[in-house]
C-alpha cells in the first residue's frame, strides 16, 4: 500500500516549496501543485491524497473553489487551508464545507505539522471503515432474494419456525438459508449478524 500522500497547493513558488519541504520532515511523501485545477487532472494523485494543504486565494479556480469540487466528486480527503487572506466569513463557509482547518499566515509550523498528521490519520481511519463497508456490502450483494428475506426475519429476531410461516417454505428450508446467510456475511453469531447488517443500514441513512 501506497504510503499516505499530502498535497500542497499554493501558486506562490516560493511558499509552495516552504509547506512541501516542511511537511515531508514528518517522512510524508507530498505532490505540490501551483493551481487548483492541476489537481484536478491528476486523478492518480487525487486517489492518494490523505490531506490537502490549500492557499485560498490563487488565480483561476480558488482554494475554497477546489473544495466545492472535491465535495461533489465525494473525495474526503481532509482539507487544510493556509492563508494571508483569511476573513471570518471566508473562514466560515470553509469550515461549514467541512475544511479541517484554518491556518493564518504567518502560522506556526509545528501546528501545521500537527494539524497534517492528525488529517492523515482522520483520512486513514476514513479509508479503513469504506474499505470495510464496501466488503460488507459486497457479501451482502452475494445474498439471493430469499436468502435476504430469511436474514431480515432472523434480524428482526423471529424463530425459524415464524419466519417459515411468513415466507410460507418448511423450517428445513430456512434453516439451510439461515446457514448460508451465516457464511456468506461471515457472522459467527446471530449478534455479529445483526451488527452488520444494522451498521449498514446506518452508513446508507
């Protein structure tokens, strides 16, 4: 796996340089990048990216700008603004947008170096539990219509004979369902079946 990537993106040479060099004393690879819409064509590294760090203000499309795309392409990657320009309105539209933070320039680099690990960690943590998700919910698609059936009877925690009566099969037949159910989801317990399927159904609400 691909170590967590930070991208900076400033269209100051001279800062860009400054924040790429800084944050990789904390062993972090970094992509630096003097516009917005750079980082939009680089679909490679925007798969990667487990933090951004982004000037407000650039020519072209702005920081805040890239954030408005990075939302409606659903890319989660924690954003962290750096900026010289930084109203309070301005702050606040970024970080109601869910920006991880906002840094005023001159700001003090141990706090940005702090500010990028815990990003990389939220981004890592983010990436686990799709990661996770996306395993369930292949495991799930694996069920047939009845096998789904006879889970959401076992879930609602009705008896293999109540759920025969409802489905209108033999208890045989929803005992071989219950197993395969079992097996394909990977529960070892009614519990763990439950805790699957209830955390699934609240990671799509």
């Amino acid at each position: 796996m691909d170590a967590p990537l930070v991208c900076v993106v400033d269209d100051d040479d001279a800062v860009r340089l400054s924040i790429g060099l800084l944050i990789e004393t904390l062993g972090l690879p970094v992509r630096s990048f003097a516009s917005a819409l750079d980082v939009l064509e680089d679909s490679e590294v925007l798969a990667r990216a487990h933090c951004l760090v982004l000037d407000v203000r650039m020519p072209g499309l702005s920081g805040v700008g890239l954030q408005e795309r990075l939302i409606r392409l659903a890319h989660t990657a924690p954003i962290i603004f750096v900026s010289g320009h930084g109203d309070v309105p301005m702050v606040a539209r970024a970080m109601r947008d869910g920006a991880f933070d906002f840094l005023q320039k001159p700001f003090n680099e141990q706090v940005l170096l702090d500010r990028v690990q815990e990003a990389v960690q939220v981004a890592a943590h983010r990436r686990r539990m799709e990661a996770r998700r996306a395993d369930i919910q292949r495991r799930l698609d694996t069920l047939t219509l009845r096998e789904r059936d006879v889970m959401e009877g076992m879930v609602a925690g009705r008896l293999n004979k109540q759920i025969a009566e409802d489905l209108g099969i033999s208890m045989k037949t929803v005992e071989q369902h219950r197993a395969r159910v079992m097996e394909k989801l990977e529960a070892d317990s009614l519990a763990a079946l439950v805790r699957v399927v209830v955390r699934t159904e609240r990671d799509d609400s």
